[in-house]
C-alpha cells in the first residue's frame, strides 16, 4: 500500500510539474535566444519558434518522464456534420466573446495595446508573419492548454468543471504580456468556450482548425493598418 501511495504521488507531481512547463520553459528559452537588440519582426518570428521548441519538449516529457502519452483521452471521430456545426458554433461563440472582452473599454477603460499594434506592424510588413503566427497559435496552444492540460487536471479534480477554469485561467495568464484587460477577458472566455468543448466531444482537430481560423481572419485588418 505504501509503495502504491508513492507512486500516486510521483505520478501526480509529474504532471503538475508537466502543466507548470510551459511556463518554466519559455521565459528561459527566450532569455536564451532573445535579446532586446534584436528587431521586434526577428523576435516575434523566433518566439513562434520557441513555442514550437517548448511543444516539443512537452511530447518527450509526457513519453519519457510521465510515461504516457501527450494526448491521454481518445480522438473521437465524428461525421462532416459535426466538423461543419461546430466551426459554425464556435465562430460564433469566439465573437460573442469578442463583444464581452469590449465591455471595459465601453465603461470608458481606453488601454493601449502596444503589443498588438507591433504585431500588426510586423505582420504588415512580412505577411507570412500573419499565417505563421496563426498557424503556432492554433496547434501549439491548443495543444499544450485543452489536449494536454485539461485531461491530466480532469485526474486531478473530481469536480468537472474546474479542469476547464483553471486551464483557461492559464491560457489567459500566457497573455498577462499585452497588459489589456480587454485580452484577459477574451483569451479567458475563449479557454472555457474551447475547454468545455474538448471536454464533450474530446476532438482536438476541430478546436485546432477555428483557432487558427479565427486568429487568421481577426489579424487580416493589420495587412491594411497604417
């Protein structure tokens, strides 16, 4: 009995630490290959890298330290129906989103997003930076917050509903950098819409696919951004 409870225990801690990499990885990546001397285009290019790097890290993690695979719940297939309602359901989910994540800057909260506005900048001026950008956004976030991390907390905690709460808590914190209250409110709403979905249907590829759809579309407008 002893020796079962020390494995539980070597077990659980694994994948504590497992959901806490992301964060332990890429601040130390960056030190590593980013510098402020660098152009912003050259550093937002190399971050996209990185957070391949970091997803990479992650799979041999699961395979070598957990001993388990990346993806603990099944990929359930499903029908061209259900891939076609739900884009349609959760493009618009992710809209009324947007709507919500606007309400401080009604209330008269006018913040500055000087992340985003760089961005744009460097989109505009190397485009393939747009779909690259949306590319790594859709698989790796997806990825690492609802296929990894929600089916290890769903281990964790009986309570059905906190996997999801505490992996969009998490996703929204990956944005704490563009200092907008307006983001946090997205990006949060965005991981609960996402994660109760990947909870239901347990299709990682459909979530992967509105992801990049929608960063893709939402970033279009930087191409024409003065």
């Amino acid at each position: 009995m002893e020796d079962a409870d020390i494995i539980n225990r070597r077990y659980i801690s694994l994948m504590v630490l497992g959901i806490l990499l992301p964060f332990l990885l890429t601040p130390f990546l960056s030190a590593i290959f980013l510098s402020a001397d660098q152009s912003y285009a050259y550093r937002l290019t190399c971050s996209r890298f990185l957070i391949w790097g970091v997803l990479l890290l992650m799979f041999l993690y699961a395979r070598q330290a957990e001993l388990q695979r990346f993806f603990l719940w099944e990929e359930e297939r499903y029908g061209v129906s259900f891939y076609l309602g739900s884009i349609g359901i959760l493009y618009l989910l992710i809209i009324a989103d947007n709507i919500i994540s606007y309400i401080p800057y009604r209330l008269g909260l006018h913040e500055t997003n000087n992340a985003m506005h760089k961005m744009q900048q460097a989109m505009k001026q190397y485009p393939i930076l747009l779909v690259f950008t949306a590319v790594t956004a859709g698989i790796t976030e997806e990825f690492i917050f609802r296929g990894y991390m929600i089916s290890r907390l769903f281990l964790l905690f009986r309570n059905k509903s906190l996997p999801v709460v505490i992996s969009a808590a998490l996703f929204a914190a990956v944005h704490l950098g563009y200092h907008h209250t307006g983001e946090l409110i997205f990006t949060f709403l965005f991981g609960i819409i996402f994660g109760y979905h990947y909870q239901k249907y347990r299709n990682i590829k459909v979530l992967v696919f509105v992801h990049f759809l929608w960063d893709l579309i939402a970033s279009l407008p930087a191409l024409n951004h003065k």
